[in-house]
C-alpha cells in the first residue's frame, strides 16, 4: 500500500507540473538588439555638454552609459548595466549602479523613446542611426 501510495504522489506530481516550453516568451522581442538611444545637452566643445545612453546588447541586457564634457575634457562619466523586457511599444526592466537598483520603463514611438525611472519621467532619448 505505501509503495502505491508513493507511485500515486511521483505520477501525480508530474501531472500537475506539466511540461514547459524551451523558448522564453517572457523575454519579448529581440528588435532592440543592437540598437543605440540618446540624449544630450550642450555642445561638443563648448564649456558644457552632456551626453547620455542606451545600448540595447542582446534581447534581454542593456547598458546605460553617460559623460559629461567641459572644453572637450571628460570631467564626469558612468555606466549601469541591466536587463529588459520588449513588448512594443513599451520596454520594461531594472539597471544597477553603484549599488542602487532602479526599475526603467520606456515608450517607444517611431525613433523616440521616453525613459521612466521608478515612475518619474526622466528624459526623451532618440535612436541613433548605425
């Protein structure tokens, strides 16, 4: 009875568990993949400008990047790394810097995306041409 018993519960378990797919839909499109976003302030050469970024590396990781210039010297730059999900038009993910995590959400409208951090609109990057 109690081997009965075992045999119920291992069939029963791999009933319920059921198979899941190889492909992770989960991770949306890879139509970002390898594509560049920008925005910037100043000029290149004058006493200020600001650059930041977006680099879409692979279906699903990002890096985030920024530099700004004074007098074409680079007096201040960073970067994050982190990961995403694409279901147009909008981009969701996370990204860490300096040990601080944020949540990202974008919205993409032609070559326009306008960037969201933890809820807080942060700024309109355009897409770069290759």
């Amino acid at each position: 009875m109690r081997r009965f018993l075992l045999m119920f519960a291992v069939v029963a378990a791999m009933v319920f568990t059921g198979c899941s797919n190889d492909k992770n839909n989960d991770t949306g499109s890879d139509e970002l993949a390898g594509t560049k976003w920008m925005t910037e302030e100043g000029r290149i050469g004058s006493s200020y400008y600001w650059a930041e970024g977006i680099q879409f590396n692979s279906a699903s990781s990002f890096t985030y990047f920024y530099y700004q210039m004074n007098n074409l010297d680079i007096v201040d730059e960073g970067e994050a790394s982190g990961w995403y999900i694409y279901n147009p038009p909008i981009v969701t993910g996370n990204a860490t810097m300096d040990g601080v995590k944020v949540s990202i959400r974008g919205i993409i409208n032609d070559d326009t995306m306008t960037i969201y951090i933890d809820n807080e609109e942060y700024g309109v990057y355009k897409k770069q041409n290759k």
